[in-house]
C-alpha cells in the first residue's frame, strides 16, 4: 500500500500526519499503536469505498495470518479516539471511513541538491520485488535491501527512490558508501549528499541528527556491507530521534538494528528446461537476457532455434542479473549457442569455489573472469588497469595514469568504448564524460591484476598533481566552479590517501593532505580533514620539502581550529616560519590573517599579527584573498571593541566575497554584521538582516548555520520586547542544531 507520507488529512477536530506517525485530536497527540495507526491509513487511503475484511487484513497485517478479532479490536481502537461514527460496519462485506475533510495537499520538495541517480531505462523480472519494497518504504522507516554482490539491490533501489523521489516533503537523497574505508566518515557522507552544512566541532553524528530532526526524508544508503558495524549504530540514533526520516539500505548483510525490516533480493525466475519461446519470456531471468541481448544486437530474437540454449545459460549462471547481462553482451559475436558452449570451463571454477568465501568471489568473479577472458588482450590489461580509478574518471586522467601501456588517446578511446559495450564500464553524460567501473567490477579488476601496484603508484600521482593546483585554482575561481572542477575526484582523492599511507610514502601523503583542504572545508567533512592530519602528522619531518610541510601545515591549522584552537596556533607559527624562510609572501599573509582571528579578546599576537599582513597586502591580489585581510581586520577591531570599525571592514569583506564567489564566506560575512549591528544597539537593522539571511539559508541546506541566525534573531526580538517571537524561534534553532560548544 502507497501512502502519499508528505500529505496531512484533516477532518475537522483530527489531523492525521503520515510522515510522523501522529494522530492530533483538537490539535493534541494521540496515543494511538502501530496496527491501528496502519489501519486508520487503509481507511482514509480507501475512503471512497467500503474495504473489505480480507483487504484490511491483508493491508495492516502483510505476510501474516491474523485471527479476525483482531481486526475488530484495532477498529474498535480507533472509535474510542475517533468517535463512533467515524467508522461504518457495512455487515457482510467490510468497514468505510465517514469522516469528510479537506483533500490532502503535499508540500513542494524543498532544494535537495540533485543527488539521485538516474532510474534505470528497464526493470525486468522485479516489478514485484519493486512493489513490495515501495510498499515497506511506506510503512516502516528502516528498510534493508539485502543480497549477493551482483543480485541487482542498487538497481532495485534506484527505481524504488526514483518512484518517491517526491513522496516526502524534503524529497529523497542517494548515500554512496562504497568509496569509503572508514566508518567514522559515515556521518560527513551523509552530510555532503543532502548539501548539509555541519558545524566543524562536536560530535559529527550529533550535528547530522539535529540538522535531520526537521526533515521529511527518503534517505537512500547504497553499498554499505563491509561499514555495517559502524552504520548500523547511526541509523539506530537518527531513527530515534528523527521522526520524519526514511531509510533505504542496499548491503549484503542485515544492518541488525532495531525496526529493521528486511527485503532479501534473490536471483531471477529460471524457467523450466522444457518451457517454450513464449513461456520462458514471462520469467525474468529470461526476459533481462533477452533485452540486453537485443540491446547488443538488435537482430536476436528469442525463438525455438534459441531458446533451449537461453534457458542453460539462464540456468547455469544462476539468474544472477549482471552475468545474464555480461553473457548477453557475447551473443552478437557467438550466438546464444556459443555464449552456452563456452560456460564449461570457467564454471568448473565456480562449482568449486570455497564454501566460506564471501558470495562476490563465489559466483561474480567466475562470471567477469568468464567475461573478461572473451575481451580481447588490450581490452583485458585495460579494465584490470582501470581498477584503480574510485568514484569513475574522466578520460584525461585515465589518460595521464595509463600513458606508459603504449596506449595513445585514440586507442584507448576505442577500448573504452569495447568496455562500455561489454557492460563492464559505464558512462555519464556531461560537458565532460565521466566512466566508472561498477564497484564489484572495480574489486575484480584489481584482484585479477598482476601489476596493479604499478597503476597505483600512477593513480596516486596523478592525484598529486591535479590536487596540487587546487589552493591556487581556489583563489582564482568562484566556489561554485572549483567545486565542479575538484569534488568529483574525492573517492579517488581518499583512493590516493589510502594507497599512498598503506605505501608509507610520506611525499605523496603529505602533499594530497595539504592540498585537500578546501575541499573537506567546502564539503563539511572536518571529521575525515582530521582524521588524516592524524594520521599524516608522524610523516612531516625535517626530511619533507618546504613548500609541502607549509602547506600541510597550514591545511593543520585550518582543521584545528574549531575543535582544538591551541593546536591549530600552534600549526599557524609552524607555517608562518617555513612560510618566512620560503620567503613567500602569499602563505605568510594567509597564516598571518588566519592568526590575527583567533582571539575574541585583545591580543598583542592578533595585534601583530594583522598589522604584518597589511604590510604585504597587494591591490592586485584575487578578491578571495584580500577578503581575507579584512576579515581579520574586522576580527581584530571586534576584539578591541572598535564596533564601527569592524563594521566597515566587514562591508568590505562582503563586497569581496561576493565578487569572489565565494558563497560560504559571503554568507558568514552577513552573520558577522548582523550581529556588528545588534552589538551598535541598531536593532531594527539586525532584525532586518537576521531575518534576509535565514531566508537566503533556508534554502541551502545548512542547518548550523540556520540555527545560529535564528539565535541571533531571537536576542534581537527579545530586546524589541516580542519575547513570543524571540521563544518560538529559539526553540526552531534547538530543533535545527545544538548550540556549538566551540565558536571559531
């Protein structure tokens, strides 16, 4: 059954709030129990006609065999809350809401960065599967979406989000788990794919559940089984304390958390080895086939002279969709008898696959080595090559890590495209394409490589260099071109990290930490930011090149400051000094106006600090940099109590973060002034521009920085005397974030 969740009823003196699970009679809670809650919403969706027995039965009890009273119970329940009248017994045939109120009208989707994948073009053989999960979505708020790699659960799991895309009031987000191999990101991940922006200090998991509170979401986490551990208490947390949210889980084990419900994804219907043409296409397994090989070759039509042969391989590869389809991708080069005869051989070692290792290794690696065997040479060494791209590339970089394999860029244009028809890689569309191994495919390319320590060694070169030009590309571009330009390499950035940490190369280590800083600034991923200033901090040594150890150091200051300031000052002199001895102007100014706003109190190190940094200060510099010095100079003068002085160089910061582009410091400029005017004792003006800034970040998705707004607007309407007004968007704020317990 599919409830509209995001929809109200109300019937004069009752409103029923699906996404919630809230009866309100004469606007206050009913208590009301989760069989007669389901049984009020099988009424209201139905209450055009009279539902019967078996119906409701059926609806609130799914999968189950009730005894008849019980249905009676639950009904007689609702009365008691109702009235009783709200329910007719129509005797023989069933019960029929009464109640008659206004039509439900579902709120618009608020501003979710688009973050859904495309639905796939066809769902074959799972439109039952896909019915009984929408109906579970529905119904309860945790649903896992179990099986094998390669069984079809993020297929599955893209239609069923594509179909409630607008069910919930803040629509519906896709949680990509597969590049990670930390837990402790988990949260960060969360916050990037909804565009939150988390505060940086406190607890990461905290923050999201508050900044979720309000929310009426589907949230979708695909590829989560080897995080498991380290999900599954999140999801506990946020479901309890976040009513409005759904979650869709793909993983090939069970999250084990309380509330779960499980929809376990099995293989695709085989038919009988005896069935017909017209037959064995009413079973999915068959049908998929059937449609990627037309797809392949538009001539194939599934017949007598055929179908014997679809059947076995159907059969032997066990119904698993992304065999079928690799299988399929064969038939225009060897016919559905060729793609049968040749399964002999790889699936001798399939049927002898050790019984304890996990199911990926058991039945799809059989089946890509299978495939992989039939591409030839140069397409072979490619996609065991390509395994070491996380997250997709584009193909000036496969270009740049592949360049010694003798492959020119025409050549491996070609290949890619062999690998694109065969299934095994996949690409977007955009200004410039993106290809993308599946994860599974990804696992196989680098177990099957014998020289995959090579292209890794490639990769995180490659990465070195694209991320070194990222602090300098940031001065010079808007936040919204370098995000375009930078995020989409983060899996392979955290790839990079990973390898070259395992590798102990401490050049390559220290070089993409530094270099990464804006961007885990940008994305709101402090957590993950310090996570690998700790574990990069011991390769720093008098043996690291000067520039690097700058840069890494200030990328530590930038990291510390909201959770740690001491460590973060400490950072700001290691830089500022190998800034001097570098003698470059621009990293000692950064430091220097970095430095300059770390005291809320007069300081004589603040003092100093700014005053050196004025001295260096050039017209000519990018606008995001000169932001900076006045940033500081507002600071300083703050500190000192200088109000009016702050307030013009905070104008002056606004007017160059916002040539810049620079959307997140504009809107941190705008805070600062209105709480400059707050301080002036010009209240009205404060309340005017409290009030502009929560309108512009009601639309961004950043739930600490909204709370902090409305805070701000609260002690400005207090003073006003509209203390009413000043207690309800407190408690608004309370809902949106804690408040901080370290202000940077």
């Amino acid at each position: 059954m599919a409830h509209q969740l995001s929809a109200v009823h109300r019937f004069d003196r009752i409103e029923v709030r699906p996404a919630q699970r809230e009866l309100l009679v004469d606007g206050q809670p009913a208590a009301l129990g989760a069989r007669a809650f389901d049984l009020l919403l099988a009424l209201i969706e139905h209450r055009d006609r009279v539902v019967s027995k078996n119906e409701l039965l059926d609806l609130v009890w799914p999968g189950l065999v009730v005894e008849e009273n019980n249905l009676q119970v639950q009904v007689s329940t609702l009365r008691k809350v109702l009235g009783p009248k709200a329910i007719a017994t129509v005797p023989g045939r069933g019960y029929r809401f009464t109640l008659v109120g206004e039509e439900p009208e579902a709120p618009a989707p608020s501003p979710l960065r688009a973050t859904l994948p495309p639905r796939p073009p066809t769902l074959l053989g799972r439109d039952a599967d896909l019915d009984a999960l929408l109906d579970l979505l529905d119904l309860h708020s945790l649903v896992t979406l179990v099986g094998p790699g390669g069984i079809g659960k993020t297929t599955l799991a893209r239609c069923a989000a594509q179909a409630r895309s607008t069910a919930w009031a803040d629509g519906c987000a896709w949680v990509e788990l597969a590049s990670l191999t930390d837990g402790r990101l988990i949260a960060g991940s969360i916050a990037q794919a909804l565009d939150l922006q988390l505060a940086p200090g406190g607890d990461p998991h905290a923050a999201l559940m508050a900044a979720l509170k309000p929310m009426q979401l589907l949230l979708v986490v695909d590829n989560a089984e080897h995080l498991v551990d380290a999900l599954a208490p999140l999801v506990q947390t946020l479901l309890s304390h976040t009513p409005g949210l759904r979650l869709l889980v793909t993983s090939q084990s069970p999250l084990r958390v309380q509330g779960e419900q499980l929809l376990r994804l099995e293989a695709l219907a085989v038919p009988p080895p005896d069935a017909d043409a017209k037959l064995a296409a009413t079973f999915g397994a068959v049908a998929l086939f059937t449609e990627r090989a037309r797809a392949a070759d538009r001539r194939f039509v599934l017949g007598p002279d055929n179908i014997a042969h679809v059947i076995e391989i159907c059969r032997r590869l066990d119904g698993l969709p992304l065999a079928l389809e690799l299988a399929a991708s064969r038939v225009p080069l060897l016919g559905a008898r060729g793609v049968a005869e040749r399964l002999d051989d790889r699936f001798k070692l399939l049927a002898g696959g050790s019984r304890t290792a996990p199911t990926r290794q058991q039945t799809l690696q059989a089946a890509l080595e299978w495939s992989l065997a039939l591409l030839p040479a140069v397409e072979q060494r490619l996609f065991q090559q390509l395994g070491v791209f996380a997250g997709g590339f584009t193909l000036p970089l496969a270009s740049e890590v592949l360049a010694d394999d003798g492959l020119d860029e025409w050549a491996l244009i070609d290949a890619l495209a062999v690998l694109v028809e065969h299934s095994l890689l996949s690409v977007s569309g955009g200004e410039v394409p993106r290809y993308a191994l599946s994860e599974t495919a990804r696992a196989y390319a680098l177990s099957s490589s014998a020289q995959a320590w090579l292209p890794r060694v490639r990769h995180a070169a490659a990465m070195r260099r694209f991320f070194d030009a990222a602090p300098t590309d940031w001065l010079q571009m808007t936040d919204a071109d370098w995000l375009a330009r930078y995020e989409p390499e983060l899996d392979n950035l955290r790839a990079a990290l990973a390898f070259a940490h395992a590798q102990g190369d401490a050049s390559t280590l220290v070089s993409l930490v530094g270099a990464a800083a804006p961007l885990w600034h940008h994305l709101s991923l402090y957590d993950e930011a310090r996570f690998w200033h700790e574990r990069s901090e011991s390769f720093v040594t008098n043996e690291t090149s000067v520039p690097l150890a700058a840069r890494w150091w200030r990328a530590a200051q930038w990291a510390w400051t909201a959770t740690d300031p001491e460590r973060a000052r400490a950072a700001a002199a290691r830089a500022q000094a190998l800034y001097r001895e570098l003698g470059d102007v621009h990293g000692l100014y950064a430091e220097l106006t970095g430095l300059a706003g770390m005291w809320r109190e007069p300081n004589a190190i603040a003092d100093a600090a700014l005053k050196e940094a004025l001295t260096l200060e050039q017209p000519d510099w990018p606008a995001r940099e000169l932001a900076w010095g006045q940033r500081a100079r507002a600071d300083v003068a703050r500190a000192h109590g200088r109000i009016a002085e702050s307030r013009e160089a905070r104008e002056a910061e606004l007017l160059l973060r916002t040539q810049a582009g620079d959307e997140r410091g504009r809107l941190r400029a705008l805070a600062l002034l209105a709480e400059l005017a707050h301080n002036e004792g010009q209240l009205e003006e404060a309340l005017s521009r409290w009030q502009a800034l929560i309108g512009e970040l009601r639309g961004r998705r950043s739930a600490a920085a909204q709370a902090a707004a409305l805070r701000g607007l609260a002690r400005a309407l207090a003073l006003t005397g509209r203390a009413v007004e000043a207690e309800e968007r407190l408690a608004e704020a309370a809902d949106l974030a804690p408040v901080p317990t370290v202000t940077p």
